[in-house]
C-alpha cells in the first residue's frame, strides 16, 4: 500500500499509472517549492482570502458575536486542522493532483477526486466576481469616500453590483492578474508573489487593527466580538461555523492538496499544517478586530451581512480621521487576500487539467481561466440585468456560492477524510505524517482513529445536509 514501511516494500503503489499523472513522478520534474518558507506563505495565502476578511466578520455578525468565534476556534482545533493535514499528506504521498491522488489510493475512488477541483471551479466563478468588487472599492478610496452616509454607500454598492458593464470589467482584471501569476509556475508565480504579499498582508491587517481599537466607543464592539452570548446559539450557528472551517481554510477544493503535491519529503506536515491553518485563523480573527470596533464606534449595527464590508465600511470611512488612508489601506489588504486564494483555486484546476490531458502549464491557464471568465460574467449579469437566470431559486452568483460552500467542499472533505482513515489507512498515513518514522507525532494515533475516521465525517456531514436544506 501506498507509504508503508521505510525501505520502499510498496514501490508498485508509488509508481505512476499509464495514463494517469503522466508527469509527477518524483523524478519527472513536477514543479515544487523553493523552500519550507515559500510553502508556508503560499499555503497560507490559498487559506487567507475573502472567507477571512468578507465571510467571517458578517457570520460573527449574524449569530451574535462572540459565541460563533468560540464555536468557530473550538472546530478549527478539533476538524479543521486535522483535515488540512490530511489533504497535504496525501497530495505529498502522491505528488498528484487530487484526482490522481484518488486514483494512486485507489482507482474505483477516482471520480470522488473531481469533488474538489469542481468546488474550485465554482467557487472561482463567484469569487473573482467580489474580488472584481474589490478591485473598484479600491479605486473608490484612491478618489476618497467623502461624506459618504449610509444610504449613499448602500446605493453605491447595489449600482455596482447590478451594473451590466462596470462589474464585468473589474471582474476581468482580477481573473486575469490570477492568470498571470499561475502562468509562471509555482516557483516564479506562485511562491515568489505570495512571499511578498502574505507577509504585507499580516503588517496591514496588524495596522489596521491597531487603528480600529482605538478609536473612540470601540469597547462596545469588542465586547460583541469577544463576549460570549450563548443564548443566540442556534444549530445554525454550529452548521455557519463548521462551514466557515472549511471555506476559510480551503479545505475541499483541492487546493491544499495540490500545494502539497509540491511539498518536499523531509518537511514536517504535521507542524506546517498547524502554523498554516493558525496563521488562518489569526487573520480571521483580527479582521473581526478591524471591523467591530469600527462599526460599533460609529453606531453601525453588526448584522449587515454581506455588505458588511462593502456598505458599512466605506461610510465609516468618509467620516473617521484619516478615515482616506484607513480605507486605502482596508480595500488594498482585500484585494491582496482575494488574490492569493484564487490563485490556489485556479492552480488547483490547472494542476488537474495538465496531468490529466497532458497539456502545457499555458494552455491549461487560458483555457480554464477562459471558463471561470464566462461563467462569471453570468453569475455577475444575474445580479442585475440577467435576474432571472436562476438555479433551483437562486440567481447563477448565489447558485455557485451554494453549490461550491455548502455541497462540493463539505462533500469532497467528507470524502478526503473517509478515503484516508479508512481506504488508505492509519499505518500508510502516519507514515507519510512522519516521514517514515522520523518525525515525533503523538496524536497520531487519535488523528486518524477519532478525527478522521468518526468525527470528521459525521460533522461534515452535518454540514452537507444542511446544505441541501435536509436538517
């Protein structure tokens, strides 16, 4: 079996199928990161994106605060980090994408590898749309927010969403920076543009924390953000939560899988899967820092949703001190998390594309980056002029967020979680986990006999039926 005993009895397993990752054996030049740095910053930014600074903040918002970040912190520990290590020791054992990593487990389980890169695939449609959002929000602070009131950003907001044209622009220039970087490679691309970025990410968020929390009244929102209120907590704060897990960490795209793939075989996983999903979770964290402090501050009320960031924010900018800068600094700490995520979900299909087809890293990029264009176009027109394109009723963007948050990645990690606890097994995953005995791993034992086996796929479960609307 796949990573048994040291000394390589299992060659047969490891050994490339005819057809099937026809260039990532360890020897065929695969690409793979420069460094255990360069890992750690590209992994980190997949993670970090508009699930961090967007998501998180208007679910804290709507289920009262400081007992979601509880619930939410207390899932990341229990699931959430044990299932970013299992997708990074499967995507190293394999050096295959997800559905070559599948098929080299075993080959009946090759069309459950799709799960992921599909979750991407959707996810990606809507996401470059917000982050095209972003990009004119951007431009926005550049001129200054003014005097901007309430209503007068809520009109904002909604012009820009249901535009026919403007939208669809912005949207193009994001999903074509995201090309660009995956054009060159995961050394020069990837890696070289996230260990700039995901460090400038973590000074920005700091500074504006830092800003936030001083600012007059901002005791109020901290004590909504930190103060647990256990009597709003609902089965739906559990089932948000859980599903935040997973958006936040890219847990069910592939993504993290695939950037595993790229992982050199003497680094610890256990120990970079921790520091990565942490990293995470301090983003997501501190960005609740930024924003109910400063809504709170100025009287907004927290459960704004997903306008949050979009129609709350660019108010308190037009009437805070420095509030120009401030809102430069927020809108360009978005555009840079948005960037760094979607470009790990591009990578995650492009990755499948090549081994699959055998294509080039050029054509694989145009061509997948082509669709996500198209079919982002369509889900942006359906929140204006094409509002009757509608799935099962939801307009296409609401459709493609459904379809990606709440069925393909709870599903794909329910599956990720059943194929290496039970199929691929303790004995192979603690091997690969510890390098062959090398590295130390005390709970490795509880990670894959409770974690994987039991409680992750019964609260992922959860999750995914609650998502087809069944609990």
């Amino acid at each position: 079996m796949l990573g048994g005993h040291r000394g390589g009895t299992c060659k047969a397993r490891l050994r490339v199928k005819a057809g099937s990752c026809t260039a990532v054996s360890p020897n065929s030049g695969r690409e793979a990161f420069g460094s255990r740095l360069g890992f750690v910053l590209s992994t980190a930014g997949a993670a970090i994106g508009l699930g961090n600074l967007w998501r998180f903040p208007w679910l804290v918002g709507m289920n009262g605060g400081g007992a979601f970040v509880l619930i939410y912190l207390a899932i990341t520990l229990l699931v959430g980090i044990g299932l970013f290590m299992c997708e990074v020791s499967l995507g190293r054992a394999t050096r295959c994408s997800s559905i070559g990593a599948f098929s080299k487990i075993r080959e009946s389980w090759r069309p459950a590898g799709a799960l992921g890169p599909l979750a991407s695939f959707f996810a990606l449609c809507f996401y470059s749309v917000v982050g095209g959002w972003v990009i004119c929000y951007f431009f926005h602070s550049l001129a200054g927010f003014g005097s901007m009131t309430p209503s007068a950003s809520a009109e904002l907001f909604a012009s820009l969403t249901s535009a026919p044209v403007l939208p669809l622009a912005f949207h193009g220039i994001f999903i074509g920076a995201t090309m660009g970087i995956c054009l060159k490679g995961v050394r020069d691309g990837i890696e070289r543009f996230s260990t700039v970025m995901t460090p400038l990410l973590f000074v920005l968020v700091f500074l504006l924390a830092l800003r936030a929390l001083v600012l007059p009244g901002s005791g109020e929102g901290l004590r909504f953000y930190l103060v647990p209120d256990f009597s709003k907590v609902t089965a739906g704060t559990f089932r948000d939560a859980l599903g935040q897990v997973f958006f936040s960490l890219s847990i069910g795209t592939g993504s993290i899988l695939t950037y595993g793939s790229y992982l050199g075989k003497q680094e610890n996983i256990p120990k970079l899967s921790a520091v990565v999903s942490l990293m995470d979770t301090a983003i997501a964290f501190m960005a609740g820092l930024i924003i109910f402090p400063v809504a709170f501050s100025y009287g907004f009320q927290p459960t704004a949703g997903m306008g949050l960031a979009f129609i709350t924010l660019p108010a308190v900018f037009g009437e805070m001190p420095a509030g120009n800068l401030f809102g430069v600094l927020f809108f360009f700490l978005f555009l840079v998390a948005a960037l760094t995520s979607s470009i790990s979900y591009l990578e995650t299909i492009v990755a499948c594309l090549i081994e699959a087809n055998g294509w080039g890293r050029r054509r694989a990029v145009i061509l997948s980056g082509v669709a996500v264009f198209v079919l982002g176009c369509l889900s942006s027109l359906s929140l204006g002029p094409l509002r009757g394109l509608a799935v099962g009723g939801r307009n296409l963007f609401e459709a493609l967020d459904w379809l990606a948050v709440a069925v393909f990645q709870p599903l794909a990690g329910m599956v990720i979680a059943i194929l290496v606890g039970w199929v691929w097994g303790k004995r192979n995953a603690l091997h690969e986990v510890t390098n062959g005995g090398e590295i130390r791993f005390r709970l490795g034992n509880a990670w894959v006999d409770i974690i994987l086996k039991f409680i992750a796929p019964f609260l992922v479960g959860l999750i995914f039926l609650a998502g087809l609307s069944l609990i």
